[in-house]
C-alpha cells in the first residue's frame, strides 16, 4: 500500500490525521457506524464530498400512500392506543395477499405478524426456535451476511456456525449443508435473498437444495426477504402474474419469511417489518417451549412470549402505513418495484467505472450466471486487502466496508451500497476510480 501518496483528491494530512484520531485499531474491522463517523469527520475538515457507499440505508423518497395512511391514522387517534400484539387485522390480511399475489404462496393472515423491522422479526425467530428442541442450540448463517444477525445471536448467548456461500455454489451446497446439518444440532439457518453484502441471489435449484435440507433435518429457514423483488433480471412487479419473487417457501414447510419495509418500500425510518410463519409451522407443538412460554405451541410462544417481552406490539401507525402499502401492491395500483428500480440502474453505471479502472467484482456469479445489478456489489483491486483498499480508498474520497464484517471469506473484498450515491457524483468517483488506477499502476 503506497501511503507515502501526497498529493491525493482528499488532502492527505488531514485523512491520514482523522484515522490516527479515530483510534481504530483497523479500518477493516470498523462497523459501518464507525466507518461513517469516520468519513463525517473527514468532510467536515476537508470540505470536500465523499462517494458514501458504507451505509445501506434508503436513497429515496418513503412510499407516499404508507405516509398518507399513517397521517390519517394518527388523526384519528392511534397513538393513544395499544396496538394487538399479533397485527391489525388490515395488515395481516393485506400480507397473506401480497405473499400469495408476488410470492404465490400460501399463507393466512393469522401467521402473518408485524415486527419493528425485519431485524426484529429475525431476532425473535432465532430467540424461539432455538428453544424449541435441547438438541438444537445453534443457528446457522449462510454468509456472507447482515453482521447484526451475528451480533443478535451474540447478544442472545446462543451459539453460531456459519460457511461462506462463495464456494458452494449450486450442486455444491447440497454437500455442504448436509455435512453441517447431519451434526443435528442446528435448529435454523438464515440468510438473505437477494444476499447483502454480495447480491447474490440463489437459484431455484439452490433454494430447492435448501428446503429438502430442512424438510431432511428439522431444521427451520430463516428467509430475510430484506430486498424483496429487487434481482431486477426478472420483473416481479405484477401481482399474480410470475416471475414471483423466489423462496425456499415453495419446497418446505419449515419457515420463517422476514418481509421488511425499509428498502422495497423506502420505510425504514419507522422500523416495521412483518414476519411470516408457514401455517404448518405456526400450529406445530414443541414440549420444550414450555419451560420459557404459557404454552407449547410455536405460534403462540412467538407472538405472545418472545414478541410481547420485546416490544409488547409495534408502532399502530406504522401498521396502517404498511397495510396501505401492501393493499396498493396487491390492487396494482402500486408498482414498487419501478420506484427501487433506479438502484440497479446505479449500480450498472457504478461497478462499470470501478471495473474500467482495475478493480475485480468479488462475488460475481449466481452459479454460472452474471451477478444482478442491485443495491450493494463487491470489489476488490489486485494486490489489496480489503483493510488496506478501505484505507487507501479514504484518500480518494470513497468509503464502503470490509466484507471481514460480514462472515466473507473473501478477506480482499469490499462491500459499496449504491443508495446514498447521487449521480451528479460519478463524475467525482470516475475522476477518483482513475486517479486510484493510476497511482496504484497494475503490471
Ligand atoms: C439483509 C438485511 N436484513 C435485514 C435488514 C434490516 O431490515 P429492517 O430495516 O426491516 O429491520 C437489512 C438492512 O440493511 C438487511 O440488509
């Protein structure tokens, strides 16, 4: 790594002074609130406007009927009230529709509950299922992932195994998962599809492979639908009409769907989520809950146990604001996927520009075929570790995070997200991509 570079597009006494203040032991091993307490100092002192790509947060305006409904709920009074614990009746009604309108899967409103967030949704899931049976303590992610799933399953004491996907692509996870599983202490698995950081999303072959695994092992699928129809490679935006957005749904009764609201829908900002549980799942008995819940059903113990100690219910407005979102989707009246749409077509012109410059896409198949174009990608620069690239790239005003943070194996990749990047900026990150290239020359 050249830092003897002076004269870089960010001033270099001044970026390499701010990372001696943040006394970070490693940029790589930074959170992504660390990372982005970082890049504020450095634009406060520089002036100049960093390429943010460390943070996936929405870029885009929030779905105007979920605020239109919002504002008129709380007109009428919600928030003096307590919301149901397990969902207004509109909402649930409204979710079961739009898993059976884009998904086509079968579900009923009763399985069908609001969460604050999908993390919400994820945690109460780990913290039930791995109740459910002694035998099976441990949960297992399917990296690279969401690091707050880690830190969820850490703050909860509950045990951890995990792979990164990279290298068992297809035919090859079907080995993998049985030679983790046959152990049979694994009560779940979670991952995202489409796959932050990497996009990366799983074929049908894939998540066929997934469900005969867990119909095999009981073992239950966490499914965060966190990017829900966003492999924009196939339009999923008619309801009822396929392509449908895929899931391990079709193959197993053993799941849990984590639907959130904050990117498909731009609704981040009041954290509700929903979480769905397969009919068969939601009335099943397992003795075990008994020693933490009233009763031994998992439906139950989830709703009135892990969920009621957490929050005891979720924002009422927000509900009416999802039930309006979802109820315009299923109408047709809504087309979301058209309104996230812009994040692919950045992130086409963006891993260009990387790409022309020397930099290799990390994750960049889906098991033979090109990687979608979506709200995160992975790069990595020849001869870099993805540290060493987090901190070089800070002197040339771009900011991402290390896939270390992620459970990749791939130690020289990067994550960007390509929301908050404006396109009056890829002239700026054009102009810094080639400066990059050209002071750290490829033989
Ligand atoms: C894979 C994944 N799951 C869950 C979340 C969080 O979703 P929510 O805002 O609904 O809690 C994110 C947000 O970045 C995510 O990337």
């Amino acid at each position: 790594m050249n830092t003897q570079t002076k004269i870089t597009p960010i001033d270099f006494q001044i970026v390499t002074q701010k990372i001696k203040d943040s006394k970070l032991e490693s940029i790589g091993g930074a959170t992504i609130r660390e990372i982005k307490k970082l890049v504020d100092e450095i634009e406060k002192s520089t002036g100049e406007r960093f390429v943010r790509m460390e943070m996936g947060i929405p870029g885009l305006p929030p779905t105007k009927v979920g605020v239109e409904a919002e504002i008129e709920a709380l007109k009428k009074g919600v928030a003096a009230i307590y919301p149901d614990i397990y969902g207004i009746q509109s909402l649930k009604v409204e979710t079961a529709r739009f898993v059976k309108l884009f998904m086509n899967i079968e579900v009923s409103p009763e399985s069908c509950v609001p969460t604050g967030g999908s993390m919400m949704g994820s945690f109460a899931a780990f913290m039930t299922l791995n109740r459910c049976n002694p035998d099976k303590d441990t949960s297992l992610l399917i990296d690279p992932g969401f690091p707050v799933h880690r830190q969820q399953l850490k703050v909860l004491g509950q045990k951890i195994a995990s792979f990164d996907v990279y290298n068992y692509r297809g035919d090859k996870l079907k080995d993998k998962l049985e030679s983790i599983l046959s152990e049979g202490n694994i009560s779940c698995m979670l991952y995202s599809n489409p796959n932050n950081p990497s996009w990366i999303c799983f074929t049908e072959k894939e998540l066929k492979i997934i469900g005969d695994m867990c119909n095999k092992y009981d073992v239950i699928a966490i499914e965060d639908l966190a990017y829900f129809a966003m492999d924009f490679r196939r339009d999923m935006s008619k309801p009822g009409v396929p392509p449908y957005q895929p899931s391990v749904a079709n193959y197993t009764d053993n799941y849990i769907l984590t639907i959130s609201s904050s990117k498909a829908f731009s609704y981040a900002g009041q954290r509700i989520g929903m979480m769905v549980i397969s009919d068969e799942l939601y009335d099943r008995s397992y003795p075990n809950l008994k020693k933490y819940y009233a009763k031994d059903l998992f439906g139950h113990s989830m709703i009135y146990g892990s969920i009621y100690a957490m929050s005891a219910g979720i924002s009422h407005s927000a509900q009416y604001a999802l039930a309006a979102i979802f109820k315009a989707a299923n109408d047709g009246t809504l087309d979301f996927v058209e309104e996230v749409k812009e994040y692919g077509e950045k992130a086409k012109i963006m891993k260009e520009l990387f790409t022309d410059n020397g930099f290799k896409i990390v994750y960049d198949k889906d098991d033979g075929e090109p990687i979608a174009d979506g709200f995160y990608f992975t790069f990595a620069y020849p001869g870099f570790s993805g540290d060493e690239l987090l901190h070089e790239l800070l002197y040339y005003g771009i900011s991402a995070i290390s896939l270390a943070i992620t459970g990749s194996e791939r130690l020289e990749g990067i994550r960007a997200c390509v929301s908050l990047v404006k396109r009056d900026q890829f002239k700026d990150l054009e102009f810094r991509l080639k400066k990059f290239n050209q002071d750290h020359p490829l033989t």
